[in-house]
C-alpha cells in the first residue's frame, strides 16, 4: 500500500469539481460503478438521505453525486423532499441517466429551506469545471465544508493494484454513530454491490463510528462508496477491507484533529476488555467526555477523569484490574498498573503535563479483563467550541 496525489480523481473514471463563493456551496462527483452507502441512526433524517438510500437499494449503482454545503435540507418535511429530488434530477438530466443513479447529499443549517434556485443556477458551473486531477478533487473537497478548516482527503494504491481515494468533511456534531460528515469514497477494483455494502459497513464500524468532538449525532451523516470497476481488478476481499479501513480511518483522524476549535487530537485505545463492544465503550466514553477533552486542552494533568469515564461507560470493569498510561508518541508515563496508582508525584504529573501540550495525545487504558480491544478518536475542547456554535447561523 502506497499514498498517492491526487484525491478522488486518483481513481480510474471519477471526474469532481466544485464551488465556494460563499457560505453556499456545491459539488458534483461524476463516476459510474456499483455503490453502497451507510447513514446516520439519528431518528430525524435529512431528506437528501432518504432519496439516496431509496436509490442505491433500488439500483445498486451511482452515475454522480450532487452535493450542496450550507443548508442541511433537514428536519424540512415533504418540500424538503422534493428538493432533493430537484436536485436528483437536476444532476441527472446533465448527465442524461437516470434520476435513480444519483446520489443527493447536504450539509449546514438544520430546519431551513433549501435554495434550489441557487443549485440549479450554479449547477452549470460546476460542470463545467469537471476534472480527472488533484486540483478538481480539492475543489469538490473544498465547497463541502462547513466549520471545517482544512479539506479532507486522501488516494492510495494498494499492493494488487487497486485504487481508492475519498474525499470528506466535517468537524462538529460529531459523535457516532457518524457525526455531522459526509464521505465519498472511490476504488476502480470491480466489487458487487453486496460485498461493496458489507466491506463499508465494516469500515465505517472501525473507522466513523470510532470518533467524537462533541457527542452530538447528526441528521445528514452519509458515507457512500462507488466502485468504478476500471481497473479490470477483483481484489481479495481481505484486500477491499484492509484499504477501505485505512482510507476511512485516516479520513476520520482528519475529522477528529479538525473538530470546531480544537488544538489536539487524542487517541484512545483500550486493552484488555472481555468484550469488544466493552471496549467501544470505554474508549469512547473517554473522548467523549467534556472533563477529558478539557483537562487535555488546559493541559491539566488530571488523569483520575480517564478512570471516571471508564467506570460510567456501562462496560463490564473491575476497579482493581485497571492500567492507565499516557504518550506522546515516544515516551510513556505510567500513572495505574493493576488498580494501583504508580505515582502520584509532582515529577511525574509535570511530564504528564508535557504530554497534553503536545498535538497527539494517546491514552492507553488496559482493563485486565480479556483479549478485546477498541480504538477512538477525538479531540480537546476549547474555548473557540463554544464561540464557533454560539455564531453558527450568525
């Protein structure tokens, strides 16, 4: 497996291009194969959700992807709808295919009506600014975003000679199951749509799902995957799911370390769980957790909030069992071995200190209960949070 430039256009048969004039944008994503796609479990789902589930379990395949930043197109009832079937049909009457190979997607504001009139305007645009290199990747990666502050995006080539690239954004209401974020993903390997699904889900499970800013579920979250089938390649399916996990994983690290207002990006892991899904809880409930993720950001060496976390996270723990040690990356303080604080001393608490400056902080939590393990991703939480969604619509 190798990096490579080039983003999604990377990929043999995918053409991208973008807008953003303003705080509206808009993507389109041109690429014909067999798709999957995984969505929010938030109760109240975006239309442009539903009108894409509907129609990649109808056909199984994408020809395009029309995406809009700036309106969420939720919570916006039976004319929310309809827009996203505007812009459904917009996209593929340009691309003369059938409204049910397109796949709808939108991000922002929550309840407002979305301007379809400014779509259909700009729709043109984009087209015309269609590409197949790094540059026309960075557009479409750049007029999704939101809050975000860098665009996301990532290419590789894997060993037997695949490709798959994605493009995403987000950086708050964040929380699995999948936060506010979008993500379009991109391989030339020729896969059915049914290993294509259960490949992403898997993926996402290990990837999306594992990350949180500030525990807040979304209503537009999508994750969708379009096999374009032109390198004449069918990978081993162990192959398929090592490089989606990668790229997904990678593409959610660049989600955590770019959450609204944050300085650092925190990795969890915990070992030794009876459970796996013991495991998902503990690490989760430790980047989720507000006296965490501000005691990093204050640089406050307050380990004792990790045990707390551990200890409400409902997973199955025995006190007298836990280690905990933080890192850098390079050198490991020790603070608990078997329920037993190690130290306690100023010495070792000014290393911790040193440890929560830096910009990767990693929390290694061992349960002593079993051979079970899960990692998170999150990040701290800072003063600029708070401003940043105290100004969302303003």
């Amino acid at each position: 497996m190798k990096f490579i430039e080039g983003g999604i256009c990377a990929v043999k048969g995918v053409r991208a291009g973008g807008i953003k004039p303003g705080k509206m944008g808009l993507a389109i994503i041109q690429a014909e194969g067999n798709a999957a796609g995984v969505y929010t479990r938030n109760k109240v789902i975006a239309a442009p959700l539903v009108v894409t589930r509907e129609h990649i379990a109808k056909t199984g395949r994408l020809s395009g992807v029309i995406v809009n930043s700036g309106n969420a197109n939720a919570f916006t009832g039976v004319q929310g709808l309809a827009d996203a079937r505007i812009m459904a049909s917009a996209l593929a009457s340009k691309l003369d295919v059938s409204e049910e190979l397109i796949g709808v997607a939108s991000t922002g504001v929550v309840g407002r009506k979305l301007d379809t009139g400014w779509i259909s305007a700009h729709i043109d645009e984009v087209l015309d600014s269609l590409g197949e290199d790094g540059d026309a990747s960075m557009k479409a990666a750049r007029s999704i975003m939101t809050t975000d502050t860098v665009p996301k995006e990532i290419a590789i080539e894997m060993d037997c000679g695949i490709r798959i690239a994605g493009i995403a954004k987000g950086a708050g209401m964040i929380e699995p199951n999948m936060g506010t974020m979008l993500a379009f993903v991109y391989t030339d390997a020729e896969v059915h749509p049914d290993v294509l699904q259960s490949c992403l889900a898997v993926a996402v499970d290990k990837s999306f799902n594992m990350i949180v800013v500030d525990g807040d579920t979304s209503t537009n979250d999508m994750v969708l995957v379009t096999a374009t089938g032109q390198s004449g390649i069918t990978p081993e399916v162990s192959d398929l799911q090592a490089g989606l996990d990668f790229v997904l994983t990678e593409l959610a690290k660049m989600i955590a370390v770019d959450g609204e207002g944050a300085t650092k990006l925190i990795e969890s892991k915990v070992t030794g769980a009876a459970t796996e899904e013991d495991a998902c809880l503990v690490t989760k409930a430790i980047v989720r957790s507000p006296l965490v993720k501000t005691a990093i950001f204050g640089q406050d060496p307050n380990w004792g909030r990790i045990v707390v976390a551990a200890g409400y996270s409902g997973a199955d723990i025995i006190p007298e069992k836990i280690s905990l040690s933080f890192s850098a990356g390079t050198e490991v303080v020790e603070l608990v071995k078997d329920g037993e604080v190690v130290r306690n001393d100023d010495e070792t608490l000014s290393k911790l200190k040193e440890i929560m400056a830096e910009d990767e902080i990693y929390i290694i939590t061992d349960l002593g209960m079993g051979d079970k393990s899960a990692t998170a991703w999150g990040c701290d939480l800072t003063y600029d949070y708070v401003r940043i969604n105290a100004e969302y619509t303003t």
